[in-house]
C-alpha cells in the first residue's frame, strides 16, 4: 500500500513537472499573441498595452489540461492499450445505424425547434447564423471532398470558384434582372468551367506543385475582383443583390409580400427559414450526387488516381479526364454555395472570398477525414458551430475587460483543434471508410489499410 501511493506522488510529481514545462512553453508562445496588443489612443498614435491576466488564464488552462493528461488521462490510454481487443457494444452499433435517419430528421425540424425555443424574432439568430452558415461550409466541404478526399488532388484555392459562383449571380441578376433559379445552374456551369481552365495548366502537377498553383489561382481571382472596377466595383463590392423569392412572393413587409399573401403577421424569419431549406435542399443534392458519382466509372477512377496515380495509367484510365472532371464537379457545387451566398447576404466583397475561406474549407474536409461525408458534415458543425457561439460568450468581457472578443481566437482555436486532431485522431473523425465497390458484402474498411488514410 506504501508503494502504491509512493508510486502515486511519483506520477503526480512527474505530472507537475510536465505540466510547469507545458506552461513555459505556453507563455513563450501565447506572450505576443494574447499578452501584447496594439491599441490607438485619442492622438491616433499606435499604443503598445498588456493583457497580463488573459495571459495568466490561457496558460493555466494549459497547465491544468496537460497535469490531467499527464497524470490520469496517458496512463489510463496505456492501459487501455494493452487490453485485448473487445467487439463493439451493441448500443454503439445501433447508435451507428440510427445517426444518418436522427440527423436528417434534426436538421429538417430544426428551424421549427427554434421558433419554439427562442419564438419568431430569436430565431432568425439560430436559424441563420448556426443553421444556414454552417450548411454553407456542409456544401462547399462536400464540393472539396470531391477534388481533396476522393482524387486525392490537394486544392488550396477553392474559395475562388466560391467567389465565381457569387459574383455570377450579383452581376448577372443586377444587370439583367434574372431569377434566383435561373442563375443558381448558371452560376455553378461558370464555376465549373473555371475550374477546367485551371485543371489544364495543372494536369502535369502533384502534391506541393499543385497545391501551390491552386494557391496561386484563387489569390488571382481575388485581385482580379478588386482591380477590375469597372466590373466587380473593387473593394466596395456590389450592394443590392437581389433575393430569392417564394415562387414569386418576396418577402418584404409589402402588401404582397409572403406574410401578407398569406395572412401572417410580418417577421424576418420567413425569409430565414425559406432560405434555410433552399441550401438544405441544396447540400443534399450535393451528397447525394458525390455519393452516386463515387458508385459510377468515374468516381472509381478519381480513387484510383487518389491511391497511385502511375497504377491508374497502367490500367488505362484517362487521368486528365479524371483530374479536369474531378476539379469541374467541385468547382461546380462551390459555384452553387457562392450564388446562394450573394442571394443571402444582398451583397458582396473581394474580403468574403479570400484565402482564410479556403483554408477553412480544407480544415473541415481534413479534420472530418478525407472522403468521408458524415466526417464533413461533422467537422463543419465543430468548426463553425465554434466559431458562431464564440460571438454569444459576452459574459467573458466581465471577466477580462470590455476590449475582450472572443471571436479573435476563432483561429488559435482551430490550430488547436487541428493538433489535438494529428495526436489522437490523425486521419480525422470518421477513421474508416466504405468501399464504392464491393463483392458479396460491404464491409468497412479502417483508414489504417489505406494509403494515408484518404477515405
């Protein structure tokens, strides 16, 4: 007994310790992040001011994490190691099973069960700022999946079809008056074909080369849009797009308006949730795409290229067909995601389209796993879900200070979330994978048995 708890205090020392060596290295790296900020005082002169006490609580809360790690969480994982493999619960499985049905349901019902919780005026804040934007990201997260996850192309400058997608619907509907439904395939073709001019230059790359060409291209787009005045109006964007309607009806507090038409009382959240099923409907029609698309000849070439692409060649598949087919039904469903984006906002700037979206967009198609569509759609939930509570946690300003904003650290949270991702999880929340094609029965298959894990 007096050696167990000898061995105790060994580990909690040995746990101290590591969490001090946590902390110094957390302060060394938070000091001129959080500890230092740069202010402008009454003269307009650039003031240097400290921020000691958000300092002292990040770094406690790393030391704290890392003594729990250290001293109970690492020796319970060793454990757990040695155990011998035991077969799944039953109440797992059927959790497994039921979560595709339970989470089409939620995300159907889900503006009602606002409506009831917060009634009509607090709604639209959940409806649009956590339904609509985080289905956004579900969309242009499955669109990437495709180039990303299933050929294996990596692709750093998605944001720039998103950004064609968009100012194809601005210009298109300002200019010419055209309807929502109209411009929605057209704006996705424009997409698509933008994205088959860069699949051309790139045909010959892999790897970093793509990766850094694809860069190049989206931060092309992007200055293109704020030097072309004439066209795009620069930095001052484009104001004024206009909305989708109900078959017709606006929603407007007019007396044919759709609360009007219909005998309701006039509220903005029609429009919210009407638009809340406009790019539902829209992210499902893209799911179901990817997943018949990967079942079809050319989904099983775009994981053949993912796997080897020297292998594809030797079996005869046509890789730059694969590869420009590949970059068009991303580019595609990102031109959709950009049309619907300009309808909702009634505007649009070269800021909503720089590289911080694309960067966002890869980070959710990692961090869910790579092919994965559940992963996707998961990863958008944490990433952005995270970000737009982030923007409800006012309180913190009575802890830290009335300067305090909580959504600066949107960042420096999703770094941390991507390094926790590579020590526990590194090939991403859905660690196994279906196969497209399979003989007598469909078994999954853990990412250990594939090619770095991208499926």
């Amino acid at each position: 007994m007096q050696a167990g708890a000898t061995g105790a205090r060994a580990n909690a020392l040995d746990a101290l310790r590591d969490a001090a060596r946590a902390a110094l290295v957390a302060f060394g790296l938070l000091l001129p992040l959080i500890g230092f900020q740069t202010v402008t005082n009454i003269r307009d002169e650039l003031v240097l001011t400290t921020r000691w006490p958000l300092l002292a609580a990040f770094v406690a809360v790393v030391a704290a994490g890392r003594f729990v790690y250290s001293f109970a969480l690492a020796p319970w994982l060793a454990q757990r190691a040695l155990r011998p493999p035991q077969a799944a619960p039953l109440w797992r499985e059927n959790l497994r099973k039921s979560f595709i049905p339970l989470g089409i349901g939620f995300v159907l019902v889900y503006p009602a069960i606002a409506v009831a919780a917060a009634g009509l005026t607090g709604a639209v804040k959940w409806v649009d700022n956590f339904g609509i934007q985080i289905l956004i990201y579900v969309m242009l997260g499955w669109g990437l999946n495709i180039v990303v996850g299933l050929a294996g192309l990596l692709d750093l400058g998605y944001v720039a079809f998103y950004a064609v997608g968009a100012y194809s619907y601005a210009l298109l509907a300002k200019t010419f008056g055209l309807a929502f439904w109209i411009l929605l395939p057209l704006a996705g073709i424009l997409a698509s074909f933008w994205g088959i001019l860069l699949g051309f230059p790139v045909l010959r790359l892999r790897g970093d080369y793509l990766a850094i060409v694809t860069l190049a291209f989206g931060e092309i787009i992007r200055l293109i849009l704020i030097n072309w005045v004439a066209l795009t109006n620069g930095y001052a964007g484009i104001i004024g797009i206009p909305r989708p309607t109900f078959f017709g009806v606006p929603f407007n507090a007019d007396d044919n308006g759709f609360a009007a038409v219909f005998g309701l009382q006039y509220s903005p959240v029609y429009r919210v949730i009407f638009l809340y099923y406009v790019i539902l409907a829209l992210a499902f029609v893209t799911c179901m795409v990817t997943v018949r698309l990967r079942r079809l000849p050319i989904g099983r070439a775009w994981e053949a290229l993912r796997e080897d692409e020297i292998a594809c060649r030797s079996l005869g598949i046509n890789t730059t067909n694969t590869k420009l087919t590949a970059f068009a039904m991303g580019a595609m469903f990102a031109g959709f995601g950009g049309s619907f984006f300009a309808a909702r906002q009634a505007f649009i700037s070269p800021e909503s389209f720089t590289f911080l979206e694309s960067a966002t967009i890869l980070s959710i198609v990692v961090l869910g796993g790579m092919g994965s569509q559940i992963g996707v759609a998961l990863a958008a939930i944490l990433l952005i879900g995270a970000t737009e509570i982030m923007r409800q946690l006012d309180f913190l300003k009575q802890i830290f200070g009335p300067t305090f904003d909580p959504t600066q650290y949107r960042v420096l949270l999703v770094g941390l979330a991507m390094v926790l991702m590579m020590i526990w999880r590194p090939r991403g929340l859905i660690t196994t994978r279906t196969p497209s094609v399979f003989l007598k029965e469909r078994k999954s298959i853990s990412v250990d048995l594939v090619k770095e894990g991208r499926g």
